[in-house]
C-alpha cells in the first residue's frame, strides 16, 4: 500500500446547519493512503496465492484490491453519518477513472472490522472503504504499453457524504499496486 508522505486534514463545510449559524459539519478528513488494485475474486484483498484474481483481470497470483484508508474526526453534538461514495483518479487534467465505494471498515486496534457509516460524536476512526477496481485495460489504452499504468502517478479526489451533504477531498497521488509482492 502506497501512503503519501503528506497529510491532508480537511474541514467539512456544509451550508446552514443549525439555528445558531453553524456553517460546518464539524467532521475533520484525513486521507491516510490510497492503494489502486485489481479486481479480486472475493471483492476484498488477499495475499494467498493460485485463484485469488477475478477471472479475466490483469492480476497475477496475488490480488491486492483498490482501497481508500482515512481518518475522521468528529467535533460534532451527535453521531454523524459519513459515507465514501467515489474516488476519481487523474492523470494530469485528465479524469481516467471513477471508482466507487464498496464495504466499509473500522480499525478497533487490532484488526479491522465491519463497519456501518455512524461516526460518533466527538470520536475518532479509522476507516478503510474497499473500492471498486480501475478498468486498467481502458486506462492503458491511452499509453504506448499496457505496463504503464505501474509507473503512473494518479491524482485523486475522494467524494465523501456527510449527513446527506457531498463534499469533496483532495486525496494523496498514488500508483498501481505492482504485480510482485513487495
């Protein structure tokens, strides 16, 4: 898994949130990493070797899926819903990809665990969202070999819903996941 070397913390801002004036959604957004993968079989990451690709994928005998790790924080009064809907990948100007979110989890200090989009108040998570694979045979279309997509790097935005409000991101780079293990 690829992480940045910068850390981005983000306010939230939402519009017209309570009658005292409140313009925020009092949730703070770290992105921790982004790891860009192929479709496995199983939907999740694995590290087991023979099968555990999708059938048709470009994956060898390791599958190491798309992933979005981030850290939330909540300064608010109740438990807030927070939801990762999208992750779009760039390549300079170009949008070459929209991934989208699939299961959700929680770290609880040793492993994570399923979780359901309720950040509560005043608590910290970190939380790991599972994403869908880029298409890298479309992607590699537009490079002179299909192995460039390993040398890429990415810019991201990740689209996030906070109690029913989007918000966008501004994400780490990131690269394809190589094919060997590292």
């Amino acid at each position: 898994m690829r992480t940045s070397s910068r850390s981005l913390l983000v306010l939230l801002a939402v519009a017209g949130c309570g009658p005292d004036g409140l313009k925020q959604a009092n949730v703070d957004a770290q992105v921790s990493a982004i790891s860009l993968g192929d479709e496995c079989a199983s939907g999740k990451s694995t590290d087991s070797f023979g099968g555990a690709c999708a059938q048709g994928s470009q994956c060898d005998a390791i599958c190491r899926g798309s992933s979005v790790q981030l850290q939330l924080t909540s300064r608010a009064a109740k438990d807030t819903v927070v939801k990762v809907t999208a992750v779009r990948l760039y390549d300079g100007a170009k949008l070459v990809a929209t991934l989208t979110g699939k299961d959700a989890s929680s770290w609880n200090g040793s492993a994570y665990t399923p979780w359901n989009g309720t950040l509560p108040k005043g608590g910290t998570l970190k939380v790991q969202v599972n994403l869908s694979s880029p298409p890298w045979a479309t992607i590699s279309s537009g490079y002179a070999s299909p192995q460039s997509t390993y040398g890429t790097t990415y810019r991201t935005e990740i689209d996030l819903v906070v109690d029913g409000v989007a918000a966008t991101v501004t994400g780490p780079d990131a690269q394809r996941e190589p094919m060997v293990a590292t």
